[in-house]
C-alpha cells in the first residue's frame, strides 16, 4: 500500500477486499472527512485495486493516494447510472482532484419562463424552476438577433405582471405603450388567448432547436388558406413573417442535407488543459457550437476527459440527439444513444470540423495570454521574476528551447524569445537535430543549445538573461553541458520546467521549487514553455508533410530533385498539382516533365 501507515493500510485493504465486480461509483475521503475523489466504474473492485497495487507514474495521483483514509461505494445498475452518478457528485461536492469544467455562468442562454404567457429574453443564470432554457450561445450578437427575431415575428410580451387567469378575466391591467407601438399583443388584456400565444411559443421552441422548417410550413399553409378566403391583410402578414423566417434560415450553416439530428464532440489539448468543442446539428444545419476547456488534474487520458465533458454537456444543453460523432472511439455506452467514428463523408467533415474548432480556441487563449503588457507591468514582473528566482538581474530577454519528435522521426527543435515579458516571434528559431541519432531528448538538447550559443558568441550578439529549458533535471543538465564548453556557465541563469507538477529546477541542486499556480513567474514560464512546444510542433508536422510530398513525387521515374522543387514551390502540394491544366504545369517544368507526371498520375493531358 503507497505511502500509509500500517493500520491504514490494513484498514484500507479491507475495505478494497469487499468491493464487488460491478459498476458502480466510488469516493475517497481524507482523515477529516472530506470528499477528495469520485470515480466511475465498469468493475469497482478492478478499478480501485489499481491505485494501490500499480506503480503509480503521476505525482499528484501519489498525493491523492497518500490522502486517503476511507472508500465509500455505491454499485448502480449500468454504467450509464454510473457515469450520471458521478457526474452529478463532483458538482455537488467539487473534490480536490476531480476535474472539472469551466464555469459557464459569464455565457448567455435564451429563456423561456415557466408562466401562463411566457416571456422570452436572454440571462446568464440558469435556475431549475420548470423554464426552458437554450444554449449556452459562445456570441450575445446572436442571442440579440434571436431575441430580436422573435419578438419582430410572434410579438411577445416583455412585462413581469402576474397574468393569472383570474387576473386577466377581472381585467385588472390595461394595455402599456408596447401595445400601441405593434410591439405586444395584449395578453393582459385578454386580447390573445392562452392557447394561440402558446402555439407562438411552441414554434419558438421549435425554432431554438433548429426544427425550422415545420414551423415554416406552418406559416406557408396558414398564408395560403388566408389567402383562399381572400383575407389578403392576413396572408400578407403570414408572408412578411416567411420573409423573416427563411432569412434567418440562410444565416445558419448548412452542411449535408443528409444529417437529421446528430451531437458532435471534441477535444484538443495542451500541458494543462482540455478543450472541448460541441456541436449541434439538426437538419443539416450547424445550429449551436460551444467550446469548454478543463483543468487536468491526475493526468488524465483524452478518453477520459471527452466522456466527463459529453455527460456533462448534454446534461447542461438539454441534448437530446440520439447519434453522437467522436474522432476515436470511447469506451462508454449511453442508453439509446449510437457513437460514431466517422471516416469518411459529411460526418467525417463535421467531426473536422469540430477538431479545428477546439484548436482555434486553444490557440486564441494562447494569443489573449500573449496580450501585451504595458511597461510599467512588464517591469513590475520582471522584478518579481528576479526575486522568485533569485537571479542577478531581471530576464529582459528570456529564450525558452523544446525539442519534438514524433514515434521517434523527424527529430527537430525549437527556441523561442520573450522580451520585456513579450514573445519577439523575429526572433524564434527551428532547428534539424544533426549529430543525434533517434529519439535522444538529452543529446538532442544538448546539441541545439550549444549550436545556438556558439553563433550568438560567434556573432557577438547579445545574451539573454535566462534561459528555460523545457524538461526535468535530464534535460537541464544536458543543455548545462553545452553552456560549460562555451565557457557561458554561470553567465547565464538557467533553469528547466517539469511537466507534470510544473516543478523549477536549478543547475546543481536537486529539490525542485513549486510556484504558486497563480504566480506571474510560472504563468511567464508556462507561456514559454506552450510557446516553445507549439512552435516546434508546427514545424514537425509541416516537414513530415513536405517529405512526404517530396517523397511521393520522388517515386515517379524520370522526375528529379531540380524539378521536385518547382513543383512544390509553384503548386505547394501533390493535390493542388493534379487539379493544373497540362498547360500550366508545362509552362512551370517544361513539356517532357509534365508528360511523364500526368501519365504517373493518368491524368487528362
């Protein structure tokens, strides 16, 4: 048993001991009592067995596991039950090590009131007392023209009287100016009744879940049976709200006329976070997208964040949707609902589509983070820099290395430059590891580090003041290597930063220092370290790409490197080259050339 006293220990086996192979929910308490986790199982008695006989490869699941002084369990019948269950607990009790979602209370919804005579506006509170409510919506530009909408068409009222049946039958309340203006109806007056208001608000509804085209059909009929009895006032009224209602329509996204009612779901992630992006589409229209991010906590798998987000979405939106589209398959099972990986078609598109969507959000909150500072601040945290890391003088500039290599290919690296507490992205480098054969995180940044040093002395260029190495001790003392033969050790403070408790090592000592999470040093040196990993990223993946282009094209007997060049330079890829015209491409490379590529590739000459 991990890091518990004897009795504890004992204590604790005994409970694990009795725990049955059924789904179920499990919660652990520290020694006062407090809750600090909540789990979901398949098999209870698999599930929490393995946090005490497995070597536990995450620091703060070793504090969780430290923690605990008593399990509790309840077994439920699916693992649906489960997954609601424990969703359902970590908002009630928010434990320490839970993940959780961001808190949506700044995002706006569309209400409608639980009332005779609804009313229909916009809050950012959600309250459980029998309204209906509709979003979140990410943009109050299109809550403002929904609401606006609504009222143009259905005419609604927007007072808070009490209109009670009896009320209204004793005439207690008179028409107000919105009346007068064409803007109510007058239902405190009993000038529309119940039923005809609640046919306006049942469209209303309709339309909030993008069945927009019953409710169009509906005004269509209605026109022309006004119309029919030569009520022409009328059916030009039903026409004017067509109008309206089938200019909205056009402003949704319409992507495949094939897709009914379908969630999409997912995820993108940094060091940190989670980003998990929804979307909602009903009738081949995008009707809503929505974007949460989570805190990890235990290091959580992507599988298992995207589950707790879909449980915790749906439940929050209301969803209904019986089919569900992920990028990769979850192990989970949801009553009357299907999961779907789609790998090709407009299923496949919207799923892509999603995917961008989370990134562009990560990206956007790594740009908002990147906001430039004024210069009485950026001096203010400099200094603070300074102190928390006892340096000799403030890190003005400051260069942060990563390296990158996916399944071992393609080794490269990367250095990026903050100024002032500002990224100078002239100033970022890639670099091609060359001296270092395989994935070798320790030789490799030993290698970059001094190829870096070398020509900025070489240069006689100006030195930063720190340098941040993104990595443990391993990683330091390799990148200390290289600064020691260029004689630059202990003229340059270094330090490196750990990924998973975002521990702070120095040169030559082995306790690591922990920042406060909301500390401005760790917030600067977590910025250049998402940079740093982000700009090597991209530069790893568009040379893979360009390889394999360049490779592809390599194959074609007859076709060499001058012409490979060309190619790529004029056309930029192999797809984007099969849709020239001979001509174009014979104009670039030349007759013979382009003859010997569009027989490769049987294309019309």
């Amino acid at each position: 048993m991990y890091l518990m006293s004897v009795k504890n220990a004992e204590y604790i086996k005994s409970l694990v001991s009795v725990l049955p192979d059924q789904p179920g929910i499990y919660q652990y308490f520290d020694d006062t009592g407090k809750i600090i986790y909540v789990g979901k199982a398949k098999n209870l008695k698999k599930r929490v067995t393995s946090y005490f006989v497995k070597t536990l490869q995450n620091r703060k699941t070793e504090l969780l596991v430290r923690s605990i002084a008593d399990i509790k369990h309840m077994v439920v019948e699916t693992e649906q039950d489960a997954l609601l269950l424990e969703n359902n607990l970590i908002k009630k009790y928010q434990p320490r090590y839970n993940i959780r979602l961001k808190d949506d209370k700044t995002y706006p919804w569309i209400v409608i009131t639980n009332e005779r005579f609804p009313r229909v506006f916009q809050t950012r509170t959600v309250i459980r007392d029998g309204s209906t409510y509709f979003g979140p919506y990410t943009s109050i530009f299109t809550v403002r023209a929904l609401l606006d909408f609504f009222h143009k068409v259905y005419k609604l009222r927007n007072c808070r009287l009490n209109l009670s049946e009896e009320n209204v039958r004793l005439g207690k309340f008179k028409v107000c100016l919105e009346y007068h203006m064409g803007n109510c109806l007058g239902p405190c007056a009993g000038f529309i009744d119940q039923e005809q208001y609640m046919k306006n608000i049942n469209q209303i509804k309709e339309i909030l879940k993008g069945n927009i085209s019953g409710v169009i059909k509906y005004f269509k009929d209605l026109m022309r049976d006004y119309a029919a009895d030569y009520k022409f006032e009328e059916a030009a009224l039903m026409k004017d709200k067509l109008d309206l209602l089938e200019k909205f329509q056009h402003k949704s996204t319409v992507v495949s006329n094939t897709i009914s009612d379908v969630d999409v779901f997912t995820i993108d992630e940094d060091e940190n976070y989670a980003y998990v992006n929804y979307l909602k589409i009903i009738q081949g229209a995008i009707m809503q997208t929505y974007t949460t991010e989570i805190k990890k906590v235990l290091d959580e798998s992507p599988s298992e964040l995207l589950e707790y987000a879909i449980v915790e979405i749906r439940q929050k939106i209301f969803s209904n949707a019986k089919e569900i589209l992920l990028p990769f398959k979850l192990d989970i099972e949801l009553e009357g609902i299907k999961f779907h990986v789609p790998q090709q078609g407009d299923k496949k598109k919207l799923v892509e589509l999603s995917e961008r969507n989370a990134k562009y959000y990560r990206l956007e909150k790594l740009k908002h983070e990147s906001v430039p500072r004024t210069e009485v601040n950026a001096n203010r945290i400099l200094e603070t820099m300074q102190k928390d890391l006892q340096l000799k003088s403030p890190p003005i500039h400051i260069e942060c290395f990563d390296n990158s290599n996916l399944q071992g290919t393609n080794p490269v690296a990367s250095c990026v430059v903050f100024k002032n507490t500002r990224p100078s992205k002239m100033d970022y480098r890639h670099f091609n590891i060359k001296t270092v054969e395989g994935p070798d995180d320790f030789a490799s940044m030993e290698e970059i580090v001094y190829r870096r040093y070398k020509r900025l002395t070489d240069e006689e260029q100006v030195l930063p003041q720190l340098i941040v190495i993104d990595g443990g001790k391993g990683q330091l003392g390799a990148a200390l290597n290289s600064l020691e033969k260029l004689g630059l050790r202990g003229k340059i403070a270094i330090i490196g930063i750990a990924k998973r408790l975002e521990e702070i090592y120095f040169p030559g000592d082995s306790v690591p220092l922990y920042l406060d999470k909301n500390s401005e040093t760790l917030k600067i040196i977590q910025q250049l370290r998402d940079e740093a990993h982000r700009f090597g990223i991209t530069f790893h993946r568009n040379k893979r790409s360009g390889e394999f282009i360049k490779s592809e094209l390599e194959s074609i007997p007859g076709i060499g490197g001058k012409t490979i060049t060309s190619v790529l330079k004029r056309f930029k890829s192999v797809e984007n080259l099969k849709k020239q015209g001979y001509d174009e491409v014979a104009s670039e490379i030349g007759d013979s050339k382009a003859r010997i590529i569009f027989d490769f590739y049987k294309l019309t000459h």
